[in-house]
C-alpha cells in the first residue's frame, strides 16, 4: 500500500507543480500573426491568406500584442526561404520596426516592378530585438495578365525631353517640318508589354498612292508614363502633302487611331512656333549640336532652336529663361533673361542663355516662347 500511496502522491505533486508552473508562464508580447491581402484602418486583418501569385502588389503582416508599450518596438523580416527555381535561399527582402503603442501593427511588403519568385517565404518577428516567432506564406501560380490602357494620345511638333509628354498638341504640319511626333501616356503597362504605331499615308499629292503603310515602329513600355514615336523627312526632300493617320497598338491590338494634315507652310495660321528644343554644342567649331534636356552645372552655354511660321507684321517674339526651381530651393521662379525681337513671316528661332563665372544652379528650369505676350510654348530643362 505505501508504495501504491507513494506513486499517487507522487503524480498529485507533479500534477500540482505543472500546473502551478504552466499558471506562471510569462504571456508572450506577440499574441497573433496573420498574413493578409486587406486590413482594416486599425491593422485588424480583412483578408487573410496563406498563397499568392507572382503579381500581387502588397502583402501584409498583422500582428496582434498582448500589450501596448511606447517604449518597445516590434521589427519584421521577409525572406525568400526557398525559390522554386533554386535561386534564393534565405534571401532578406525587406525589413522594418514599428513602436509596439497600437493592440495591432502592420508591416506591409511593396512589391517592386519585377514579378516576385515563386517559392516559399517566411516573416520573422522580433520584439525588442528578441526573436519571438514566424509566420509562413507561399508565391505561386501564374501573373495575370495586365490591363495596359493608352490615353492623352496626340500628335505635337514638340515634346518634352525629359518625360516624352507632349507640348503642343497639333493636327497640321507645314511640309517643311523636320519631325512629326506622335506622343501618348500608358497606365498599367509592364516593362515588356509591346506598343506599336503604324503610319498611314490616306491621300493626298501622291497620285495612285492611298491608304499606304509608310512607317511602322514598335518599342517596350520599360516602365515610361509617355511614349513618344516620331516621323522625319529625307534630306533636302519634304513630306508629301495629304491626309496622315497613326495607328497605335497594344500587343498588336488596335487602341485609337490619330489623324493629321500636312500643307503647304504658306496654309499655316500663324505666328505659329514649330520644333523647338533646347541643346548643346558638342564641338569647339560649335557645328554639331545634341539635343537635350540635362544639362551639367559647368555647360558653357543652353541654346534654343526653333522655327516660327506666318508671324504677322510687327509681332514681338519674347524668349524668357526661367529658373523655375533650385535643388536647394533658394531659388523659384527667378527670371534669368529675356530677349525681346520684332518679327514677320516664316523665320528660324536661335536664343542662348550662356553660364557666368559660377556653375549654374542645379535645378529645374524653363524657356518659354511667347507672341506679344502670349505663351506659345514652355520646355522643361534641367540642370544636373
């Protein structure tokens, strides 16, 4: 019986240890990890998920504390724990701490412009810099396809060097023009979706000749807001006069379809300013020229070429360069120069701004083309 009576005393004092013992465990800060697609304006999950496809833009980490503090902070890692295609193994691909001062705090995982890897992924938490548990979720299945919509489709004479975005916005062209730009935004492109623009010959001076393909041109999206396709004439020859439509494509589908006009230069309503652009010289003889919109601090000198149609007698031509804004914001919207000229008829445009003794401010700046007081055209340049 003693022994019979020792064995049971002896499981009552572990029984009544344990449970003492498990009575006393410290509570966890961390309490609950959800990894989610959706949470609420307090960080509660909405949208709980454990898989997600290659394509998916954010991925959260929820995470619920026992308690709030204003002086402990909660840290996430996100790994690669393993790619499919044996690439990444415990790879870090972000991190971030946030004070522990909310019952819930969220961590959120932007995803950049490439597709992420399939394989498995892992977020590591860590309270006051301790190591507290991990939370698991998966990449696979195929990306989506995008939805590339095209829009503000034009043609123009001149664009913007820095971004592609249109200037002017022109449906005819004197024969005599150098280059006829088609420019356009893209929203929701990836970087190898396809655009194509087919130029179309409809009618016009050239007899027998109609609804003629005369220049097709593809390119990439690669990530620009603007693309900006473009036509030029042969040396010593013009365009022919008639009726132009540009098609534009997506993947070979067709988006919109532009049209335009080019006429004699005596046809144009003027004063009317055509393919203007800021350059450099890139030789001592000053003969070459590069067209460009960065310009180093050091450059000796900003030229502006144009060609303006049709002035009206006694038309004053204004070219004011603008500092528009200074890296170091001292300076906004300061006035550098400005030429004033009398002009009449059809005349090509050239206007410098020439470097001091110092180094030109770097920062965004403007040149603007005006007829008796009325702006005719603004380019964006920067200086670098």
């Amino acid at each position: 019986m003693r022994s019979f009576f020792f064995l049971i005393s002896a499981a009552l004092v572990s029984m009544i240890i344990g449970q003492a013992f498990s009575g006393c465990s410290p509570q966890l800060p961390i309490e609950q990890v959800y990894i989610c697609t959706e949470v609420s304006k307090d960080g509660e999950p909405v949208s709980v998920a454990s898989t997600f496809t290659p394509d998916v833009n954010n991925i959260y980490c929820s995470v619920k504390l026992s308690a709030i503090s204003n002086k402990s902070s909660v840290k996430a890692e996100w790994y690669i724990t393993r790619s499919e295609d044996g690439q990444f193994n415990d790879l870090m691909i972000g991190n971030e701490t946030i004070a522990a001062n909310t019952p819930y705090v969220v961590f959120g995982f932007v995803r950049s412009d490439k597709l992420l890897p399939r394989g498995d992924y892992q977020v590591k938490l860590y309270y006051n810099n301790k190591y507290i548990r991990s939370a698991n979720f998966k990449v696979t299945g195929e990306a989506s396809k995008p939805t590339a919509i095209l829009t503000e489709a034009t043609t123009c004479t001149t664009v913007d060097l820095l971004s592609g975005k249109p200037l002017d916005k022109v449906n005819i062209f004197p024969n005599d023009t150098s280059t006829i730009y088609c420019s356009f935004r893209v929203i929701g492109a990836d970087f190898a979706t396809n655009i194509k623009a087919r130029w179309i010959y409809v009618q016009g001076e050239l007899e027998g000749i109609a609804n003629k393909t005369i220049y097709t041109a593809s390119t990439k999206a690669e990530g620009r807001e603007y693309i900006v396709f473009s036509i030029g004439r042969a040396e010593g020859k013009s365009f022919p006069a008639g009726d132009y439509e540009i098609t534009l494509m997506i993947e070979d589908e067709e988006q919109t379809t532009l049209n335009f006009k080019v006429v004699d230069p005596a046809m144009i309503p003027g004063p009317f300013v055509s393919e203007a652009a800021t350059f450099t010289y890139t030789d001592e003889n000053k003969k070459n020229i590069e067209i460009t919109g960065k310009f180093p601090a050091k450059v000796p000198e900003i030229g502006l070429r144009a060609r303006i149609y049709n002035a009206p007698p006694d038309t004053e031509l204004r070219v004011t360069w603008i500092l528009v804004r200074s890296d170091d914001a001292i300076y906004v919207d300061y006035l550098l120069k400005e030429d004033k000229a009398t002009i009449e008829g059809t005349t090509p445009l050239i206007a410098y701004l020439k470097r001091g003794d110092k180094d030109m401010p770097k920062g965004d700046y403007s040149v603007r083309i005006s007829f008796n007081g009325k702006e005719a055209i603004s380019l964006p340049f920067k200086i670098q």
